[in-house]
C-alpha cells in the first residue's frame, strides 16, 4: 500500500467534497423559503445545519465506498468516469484502507448526529425524525441488510436525501413548520439530483449488474433509462411550474428555469449517445450543472420575491 498522509484535504478528497453540493443547495432552498415566508433566518442555526447535512453527506460518500469495495462493484468497475461515477477509487488504488474509510464514515455520521441533536433542542423533535431517516437511507444505500442500492430503492433514497428532507429540514429549523411550498421545492430539487445519480448510472451498468446491483438503469437498460433521463428533467420543471401556477412558490422562483437549455443539450446528448459512453459524458456534467444553477436560481428568485 502506498503511504498517503492522512489529513484533512486527503479526507475532503476521499469524501469527494465537490458533490457535497449536493446537501448544500436544497438547504439554501430551504432557508430561502423560510426567510420569505416567515422573515426567519438565524445565522448560527443554519450555520450548524449546513455542516450537519455535509457531515451525513460524507459519511454516506465514505460508506457508499466502503461497501462498493467489500461487494466487488468497484473493482469490476472499468466503464466509470472520474469524479463522476466509480466512486473516489482510494481503496482501489491502495492509498486507504478499506476499514479506514468505514471508521471515517462512522466518524462523519457521529459529528453529523451530534450537531443534529442541538438542532432537535433548539428547533423540535421533527429535527430527529428528519435527520434519522435521512442518515439510514445515506448509509443503507449500498451498506447489508437494506442496500437500497441494490433493490431499485436507490433513487428513492436520493429524492428523499437531497431534495425532501434537506430543504423541509432547513424550512423547519427556521420558521418551525413544514408548508406544502417547502415540500415542492424539495421535490424540484430532488428530482434533479435524481437524474444526477440517474445518468451516471450509465458508465457503472455492467459492473453494477454483476454484482447484483439492480438499479434501474440496470432494470431497463440504457436505450430505455435514456427517456427516463428526459421525463426527470421534465418532471422537475413540471413540478416548479405547477407549484407556482398553485402559490406555493412565489413566482420569482421560476429563475430557476434559467438552467432549461443546459437540460435541453443534456437530455439530447443522452438520448444521441446513451450507447456511446465516451460521447455521454456530457451529459454527466450538464445534468450536475443543471442541478445547481436550478437551486441557485430558484433560492435568489424566492430572496428576491
């Protein structure tokens, strides 16, 4: 094994920190929806909630390495495009050792916990409920005896992981409720992230199919989940134009529309090249892209309404 230092910028490698966008963007959504709806906002509460929501973030990331090692999913992985499928691929390139990346993830899941359980003091029990179910999904996604992953469960647990939990969470610990326009931006950003995990699901099929991981691009194959990736984009901006159609978002929410032609090439790279991975790739970045600039522009359209 190769001697690697062990400090912090190795770990915010290993966790693959740029993806911690991921957590990150619904939680502004979330802030943003409770300082128009209710003018709350309290820096400290939603400093500590942000580093909550990364540190369970990480540990899901660490733990999703861990298991896709013990499985064999990443050493049959030889298709997979870096950073953005295939995992961070330290164990496989002996600069950790798999147990290291376990206890790491258990130590970003403690941290995490643990300022969470100020937030349930400060904010209320539905703190606990939240947090809870997210940290099982996070860490259950590959790891025995859920691995949601494997079950076809996998972008359910996402959908509730980066877009429900995270925005009602921020929502709630803010204004101290839970409101249906809260709920749809969760579900905007959500879908989003979905198509994120989905279209880099492309690259790992063959490798995550031998070894029983039957997600379901596995299921339906490339030709089919590349439609699947179009009707996600659709269902995203779906959801955010009924929802200001209903008021539950205020209408300024609707820059987040502004991300639309970058979805567009996405989807029409995906649908061209699904069977080319090489040309798909693309699409990877675009459907990232679009995921952030939606959240961006719909968390400065709610400040600004």
């Amino acid at each position: 094994m190769r001697q690697t230092a062990r400090g912090p910028l190795f770990w915010i490698r290993a966790a693959r920190a740029p993806f911690f966008t991921g957590s990150v963007a619904p939680a502004l959504v979330g802030f943003a929806l409770a300082w128009h709806e209710a003018a709350a906002f309290d820096w400290a509460v939603g400093a500590l909630a942000l580093i909550a929501l990364v540190c369970l973030h990480a540990g899901a990331n660490l733990a999703n390495d861990y298991y896709d090692h013990v499985s064999g999913n990443d050493e049959a992985n030889v298709a997979y495009w870096a950073p953005f499928t295939g995992g961070s691929r330290l164990i496989q390139r002996g600069e950790v050792r798999a147990g290291e990346v376990l206890a790491a993830s258990l130590v970003c899941f403690a941290v995490g916990g643990g300022m969470g359980l100020y937030l349930v003091w400060a904010a209320g029990w539905p703190v606990l409920l939240l947090g809870t179910i997210g940290a099982a999904t996070g860490f259950f996604y590959t790891a025995p005896p859920l691995k949601l992953g494997y079950r076809g469960l996998g972008e359910l647990a996402v959908l509730l992981d980066f877009g429900l939990l995270p925005v009602l969470g921020a929502y709630y610990v803010q204004a101290g409720d839970f409101t249906v326009g809260a709920a749809a931006a969760g579900a905007v950003v959500g879908l989003l992230m979905v198509n994120v995990l989905w279209i880099n699901q492309f690259q790992d099929l063959e490798a995550d199919a031998a070894v029983g991981k039957r997600h379901w691009v596995v299921r339906l194959g490339r030709a089919r989940s590349a439609w699947v990736h179009v009707g996600l984009f659709g269902a995203a901006y779906g959801c955010l134009l009924v929802s200001i159609g209903m008021a539950a978002l205020p209408g300024w929410a609707a820059l987040g529309l502004v991300s639309l032609p970058i979805a567009v090439r996405a989807a029409a790279t995906s649908l061209k090249h699904h069977g080319d991975l090489g040309r798909l790739r693309p699409a990877n970045v675009a459907t990232v892209v679009v995921h952030v600039v939606t959240s961006v522009g719909m968390t400065v359209g709610i400040l600004l309404a």
